[in-house]
C-alpha cells in the first residue's frame, strides 16, 4: 500500500492536534468512543494512537465508510474497531456498548432531517454522564462569527441548499429533546468549533 493510494484531508491534518487536546480533557475514563463521520480515518489514527486507554470505533455513511480502511489498515493499531455503515437517520444504529461519541465537520454537511436524526440517535445511545464532542463551524444567536464562515456557508448552499452552517441555539434545542446539556464549548483554529454536550436524566 503506498502512501498516494491513502485518501488524505488536509482539514483533518490541520485540526487533529487542536481536537486531541480537548478529548483528553472530555474522555478520561477507558471506554469505546463511536466516531461518526470518520472520514479519511486520519483522526481515528490519530485519536487511537495518542489515548490508548480508548477503544476507537469508526463508521460513515454506507458508501464511504470504507474509505478509512486503508489507512487505518497500514496503521493497525490494537485499540481501533473495523469500520462500520452508518447513516445516522436509520435507527436503530447498528452500534453495541459505546462510553462516548466523536464527530467532525458533519452537521454543515448533513440535511437538517440528519442532524435531527444525529442528536435522537446519540441520546439513545449514550448513558447518564456520557458525553457527545462535535466539532465545526457553527452560527451564534443567528449570525455567522467570521465573514469566512460566511462564504462557507454560501459554498455550502450553493451545492446543496439542504447545507449549511448550523446555529449552536438550535442544535441545543434538539439536544434537550435527547437529554444532552451543553457542559462546554472549546475555540477552534479557523472559527470552528468544539462543543461538548453531556447525556443527563436516566438511561
């Protein structure tokens, strides 16, 4: 396997090391974390390799979610699960035990029906205390935080009008329907990014 047959994400490789330093501080405890939307599987490998105490499970759409093999099968790091077909708006996922969830630049590119789906299906999955880590650009009280975001979400809109970048206020909204409190938000490189919401209530 040579390196040019790897898909690679130049996104990806600029934000991992950013990401990475705020899962150390949200997954502390040994566990399996479902990653949706793994991509190139670049930060799986990356995730995996620097908090060995994680069990990394990746999964993608059913027609990309292959794409991640390769490099994580060059890799073939001990603590990283074979990638699975998910597609967040069929449940019920095909998902066993899992101790927290990961998602990166996702929510902008899924209809608003898929992030509905996103949200249900995370507070079904996680227990009490568990905690959901989504990464991206998102919109503050109505309005875009950078005039980059908003060419963005012009690019975005003008491929799919079913895209776009997705307001923090509305996202809380469904999380409250899936018992999932908003417990932080980190600052990202380039106007992204990560938010922390935790499962509350009963499992």
């Amino acid at each position: 396997m040579t390196m040019e047959t790897i898909p690679f994400s130049q996104a990806c490789e600029n934000n991992k090391a950013p990401i990475l330093s705020v899962l150390r501080t949200v997954f502390t405890d040994p566990g399996v974390i479902l990653e949706i939307g793994a991509g190139t599987g670049q930060h799986a490998e990356h995730f995996a390799r620097s908090l060995p105490h994680l069990t990394w499970q990746p999964s993608d759409q059913p027609d990309h979610h292959n794409t991640c093999r390769a490099r994580l099968g060059r890799a073939n790091l001990p603590n990283v699960l074979e990638p699975i077909a998910l597609d967040v708006r069929h449940r019920p996922w095909p998902v066993g035990h899992v101790d927290g969830v990961f998602s990166a630049n996702t929510a902008h590119i899924m209809g608003w029906q898929a992030v509905e789906a996103l949200f249900a299906g995370v507070g079904e999955l996680l227990g009490p205390g568990q905690s959901f880590c989504l990464y991206g650009p998102f919109n503050e009280n109505g309005r875009f935080t950078s005039d980059s975001n908003a060419r963005f979400d012009q690019h975005l809109r003008a491929q799919d009008a079913a895209m776009g970048i997705r307001d923090i206020d509305d996202l809380n909204v469904l999380a409250r329907f899936s018992n999932l409190a908003l417990a932080d938000r980190h600052p990202m490189p380039a106007n992204n990014q990560c938010l922390v919401w935790v499962r509350t209530g009963p499992a």
